[in-house]
C-alpha cells in the first residue's frame, strides 16, 4: 500500500532535489564543455574528444601546478590536524571557562570574509618575508584550515567519557599516556575527517594566494583562474571535471570508511 | 569482621576540607581504612561521598587535611602514582581496546614481560567470570559485562586499595543483586582494601564491614551495620538508614537501667544506651516499624485506628492513627499477622522497653 505523503513531505522533498540540482549545475556545464572537440569554449556540436584531458596531463605547466597544489594541501593537512588536534585535546582536558573561550576564537577564521584574511595575509607576509613562498601559502592555508580541524575533533571528542581520563590515571598511565594511548584514538575520526577537511579547504583556496604570490608560486586554482582571464581553452573545464571527480570519490571513499568500521 | 580499632590503618583521612564557594563539599573529615577492610560511604545525594572518593584518589586536591597510605603522606602524590584501582559507575572502559587490551593496560605500564601479562588477564577474566570475552570490544558488551571487566581491570595491577564509586546504580535491580554477592566474594578472595561509595542503604548494609554515614561534608556516624542500624545516634541516621518512627518523650524517672518516659500521654519505659539522661531531660526516641506488634483489641497496650494499609507480600505495612503519637508506621510480617486490619478498624499495639532509641541531638 501507497503511504499517502503530506504536503509538508511534498514540499520538502521538492526543495530537497531543486537544491541538489543547482549544487550540480555547473558541472552539467562544465562536463560537457570539457569534451568539446573545439579549439575554445563551447558545447561539442559534433562529437566528442577527450584532446583537453590529454592536454592537461601532458602539459608541463598544468602539470607542475598540480604537483604545487598537493604538495601544498598535504602540508596543510598534515601540519592542520597536528595542530588542531593538540589544540582541541588541549581544551577538551582543560574544558574551563578560557578554553571555551579559545574555542570560539579559533573558529572566528571562518566567519571572517575571505578577501579580508587575504589582505591580513598580505600585509603580514610582506613584513614577514614570505610572500610568493610556498611556506607562506601553507602557513596561510594551515590557518583557514584549523578551525576545520578542530571542530571535527571537538566533535569525536564530545562522546569520550571524561571518567576515561580518570580511570587510565588511576592504573598508573601520565598525563602525556592518556592522551596518546587514550584520547587520540578516540579522536582520531575526527582527525582523519578534519585532515581531509584541511586538504580541501587548501587545494580549492584562490583568494589568499591570488593576494600573496606573485609568479614563482603556481597552484592549479590560481592556473584555472588565470586560464579564464587571459585565453579560451577548454583544458580549464577538463582540469574542473577532474579536481570534482577527485574531490567526490574522496569524499565517497571516507564516508565509506566510516560505515565500515564497528 | 574487621574494624579499624583492631588492625593497622591503611589509610587514614585527617581533616579534609574541601570548599566549593559556599558549598563546604567535606568538612573536617577525620577517617581510617584498616587493612583488608570493606569500608562503604553512605549519603545522601550531594553529602561528599564523590568528593572524598576522589581526593583519596588524588584527583581533587583538599583545601585542608592530609592522607596518610601506611604512614607515609601522599596528599600531593599525582593519582597514576598511587596505585589505588578505580571503578565508576559509567564503567569507563577504553573503547579502542579489547576486554583483554583494557585489563592489560596497567600491566603494559608496569612494564611487565608479555608471559606475566598473558598469565595475569587470564586471571582476571577468570576472577569475574569473562575468560570467552577477552577479544571482544567493550561497545559489543552489556553493562553487567563491562561492569567486571572494568573490575578485573581495576585488580589485575594489584592494588593496595579498591575505589568503587556506585559501581552498580546503573544496572538494574536483579543483576544489581547478582553483582552485589560477587564483589562481597571477591573481597573476600582478595583481601584488598574496598573502599565503596553509593547512597543505596541496602546495599550498604548488606555489602560493608564497616559503613560511615556522611552528611554536608561531615562524618555523621561510624560503625558496623547492625550497629549503625539498631544504635543510630542521631534522628538523621536513623530516617536515612531504613525507616523509623520519632518520638518526642520526656523523661519522667530514672529507673536503675531504664527510663520511665512519657510521650503523647503514654507512660513507657525506655532500656538501652540512655545512661546520661535523668528525670525531666526531653528526649527524642527511634522506634524501628518493624519492633511494634499489632494484634486484636485488648492484647497490646495502645490502641490505633488504621489509617492504611499496604500489602508487600513477605511483609505488611500499616499507619496507624494513635491520639496522641499521631501517625504510627508498623511493618508486620504477614506470616505472624494474628489479626486482618482493615482501614478504619481498630487494633492494639505495643514494643519491647528495648526497642526504642534514645537520639543525640543533630547538630
Ligand atoms: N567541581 C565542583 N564544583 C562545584 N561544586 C561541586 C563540585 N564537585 C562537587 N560539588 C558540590 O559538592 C557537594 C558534594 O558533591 P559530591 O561529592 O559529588 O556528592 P555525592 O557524591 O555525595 O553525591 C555537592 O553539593 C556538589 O554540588
Ligand atoms: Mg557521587
């Protein structure tokens, strides 16, 4: 038997899919630019080629842009989830009133407009000498990429039984044992959440790096962006098809991760 | 039985005070643990028993007072170098371990060889009966089960002392009773230390060598369980642990062992520990339900009419309106019931010159 459906349901599930179907849209524009037999950007009217894709892994230019990006957002991973993972440990042995407090200042970050944080960095980095280096766009992206981090791991954490803490001091382990032995692994969902939450926010970030690089460093986002400004090529909609296609089986591939485990 | 008067104390409390804002949590706590002893902290909700348990534990540091582990202070020595085992009531395994990896945890810390290790956890699964569990993860287990494993976990590094802080409140009431036997076994087995926290009072009678009941922070009597429960020294010990009756009495005469008292226009006598009070002294009296004897009119020496009655099986409880006591709890065992109270009858009543209590004043 047909269950009758309400309008409330009706009207939900109706926004549900308009929403899901305007998250897709431009890559149903992207897609199919990007198999374009053509020269410049538009639809394929006769047939399709997959010359930019080949184009695109063959490159040097593209390629070496790529290359800096990973590089780049595995950096940012790494140093974020270590940093984020001691900060929310941190807090959460601490959980008094000035942790609480450090909580919310370190997710301040994402509520901050991105070009205002671009100017900050920009400013800051020429003082600090690290404008057009790598280590200067890590060191930006670790930053935009902490508060990420550490809500995750507030997150993992917010389950733990604080008597843990307690109980593995009480048979004999340190403050530094618990925390190894104990709370990290019960952090570490969220580490690996956070980790891939950090390698995103860095791999897709253009607005800080548009502010402070200048030629020696290329990422693939600042590439694509340039693309558009100063030629035609399709190559730029094969590289988007890509870098989504890469992000979704990523995401795809933790999620299915976390089903898995017990 | 074991009381700390006839053994060396293992650990002795010396005024401990801890102050939170108003809330004086212990105040001037003077306590010793004997060896081997099975030592229960009795409360209300909110009387100190945690905070104690904790301090002893040396996770809450005292404003004032010292702890003494045989002899020598510890009152600033860091909870993981004391070495007393602990078990919560939230259980508080490591959920990232197997049974087997939560109990081998102090062990791995002691640095004991993999053998000793392996040898020891068998042990201890054995102790609380979960040798086919060792590989199991504490989430596929019930809370019974994580209850002992967290017990085997607490002994397998050999304490001197065993915290328990109501370890089984969150079981329900048959497996509560299940374990309450196996840990009063284990303490026999093991002779280690207990020192055991909960505000359930059957479960503190039935469990303890010794029982201290606790109250804003104080230690409002010590001793052994029947003597907690039939020599109460104070009106809050006596409400708190099982049920009583208060009586107001003054005291006519004294007459050698006794004293002859008068309440609600009854004269009495009153035997027992109530040598210090003389004639005209007011005193308040304890009288257990269940030393009163109802029977048909005319064989006791009150009379009451039954306000209400309820049926519990083993026992029958009654209220009776008496002019002068006013209302009057009796708890009969039915088996003896020589008579069938009906609400609005009347009945007799009466108790041993033994059975009523002289109280201290509360403080
Ligand atoms: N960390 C704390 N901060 C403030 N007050 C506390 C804290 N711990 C305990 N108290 C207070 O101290 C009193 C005793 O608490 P506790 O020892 O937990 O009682 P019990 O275990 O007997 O129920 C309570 O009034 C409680 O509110
Ligand atoms: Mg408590």
């Amino acid at each position: 038997m047909m269950r009758q459906k309400t309008t409330f349901q009706l009207l939900m599930q109706t926004g549900a899919w308009v929403v899901l179907a305007f998250l897709l849209l431009p890559m149903l524009v992207v897609l199919p630019v990007s198999l374009t037999p053509n020269e410049y950007i538009s639809l394929p009217s006769d047939g399709f080629s997959l010359k930019h894709y080949q184009n695109y892994f063959t490159d040097p230019e593209w390629l070496s842009a790529t290359w800096t990006s990973i590089v780049i957002a595995l950096s940012v991973a790494v140093i974020a989830t270590v940093l984020g993972t001691a900060f929310s440990v941190g807090c959460w042995l601490l959980s008094d009133f000035w942790s609480t407090v450090a909580r919310w200042v370190l997710i301040v970050p994402i509520l901050v407009p991105p070009v205002v944080q671009a100017l900050g960095f920009y400013r800051f980095w020429v003082k600090l000498g690290l404008i057009d280096s790598m280590t200067g766009v890590i060191l930006a992206h670790t930053l935009l990429a902490l508060p990420y981090v550490s809500i995750a791991v507030f997150a993992a954490l917010a389950n733990l039984d604080r008597r843990i803490v307690q109980a593995a001091r009480s048979l004999g382990a340190s403050v530094w044992r618990t925390v190894i032995a104990v709370i990290v692994p019960a952090a570490r969902p969220g580490m690996i959440a956070g980790a891939v939450f950090a390698f995103i926010v860095s791999f897709d970030e253009i607005v800080g790096v548009l502010f402070i690089t200048v030629r020696s460093v290329q990422t693939l986002p600042k590439m694509i962006w340039q693309g558009i400004n100063e030629s035609i090529d399709p190559t730029i909609a094969a590289v988007a098809t890509v870098l989504t296609v890469v992000t979704i089986l990523i995401m795809v591939a933790v999620t299915w991760r976390w089903k898995a485990r017990p | 039985m074991t009381t700390a008067g006839r053994l060396e104390p293992v650990l002795s409390v010396r005024g401990a005070k801890k102050h939170y804002g108003e809330v004086r949590a212990l105040d001037g706590v003077d306590l010793d643990i004997g060896e081997g002893e099975f030592l229960t902290l009795l409360g209300p909700s909110g009387s100190g028993k945690t905070t104690l348990l904790m301090a002893i534990a040396g996770f809450t540091s005292l404003d004032a007072g010292a702890f003494r582990l045989r002899g020598e202070d510890i009152t600033d020595l860091p909870p993981d170098r004391r070495s007393f085992g602990m078990v919560f009531q939230g259980y508080a395994l490591f959920p990232n371990m197997t049974v087997a990896g939560n109990i081998s945890f102090p062990l791995k810390l002691r640095k004991w060889s993999k053998a000793e290790i392996d040898a020891r956890v068998r042990e201890c699964l054995e102790l609380v009966q979960m040798e086919s569990y060792a590989d199991r993860m504490p989430n596929q287990l019930s809370g019974g089960q994580q209850q002992r494993v967290a017990l085997a976990r607490a002994l397998s590094f050999k304490p001197s002392i065993l915290l328990l802080d109501e370890p089984l409140s969150a079981l329900d009431k048959k497996l509560r009773a299940d374990l309450q036997w196996e840990l009063k076994d284990l303490h026999r087995q093991l002779a280690v230390t207990f020192i055991y926290v909960t505000h359930d009072q059957d479960e503190a009678l039935s469990m303890s060598d010794r029982i201290v009941i606790l109250d804003h922070g104080q230690i409002q009597q010590i001793g052994l369980p029947d003597q907690l429960y039939n020599q109460p020294d104070t009106r809050f010990v006596a409400d708190f642990l099982g049920k009583s009756n208060f009586l107001e009495a003054k005291v006519c005469e004294r007459l050698g062992g006794a004293l002859d008292c008068e309440s609600g226009g009854e004269r009495f006598n009153v035997t027992g520990e109530s040598s210090s009070y003389n004639g005209a002294d007011r005193v308040l009296l304890a009288l257990r339900p269940e030393r009163i004897r109802i029977g048909a009119q005319g064989t006791e020496r009150f009379h009451g009419v039954v306000r209400q009655t309820s049926y519990l099986g083993e026992r029958c409880h009654l209220i009776l309106d008496h002019p002068g006591f006013g209302g009057v709890l009796v708890s009969a065992p039915t088996w003896r019931m020589t008579v069938r109270p009906e609400v609005g009858g009347e009945v007799s009543f009466g108790w041993d010159d033994d059975a009523c209590v002289v109280l201290a004043e509360d403080q």
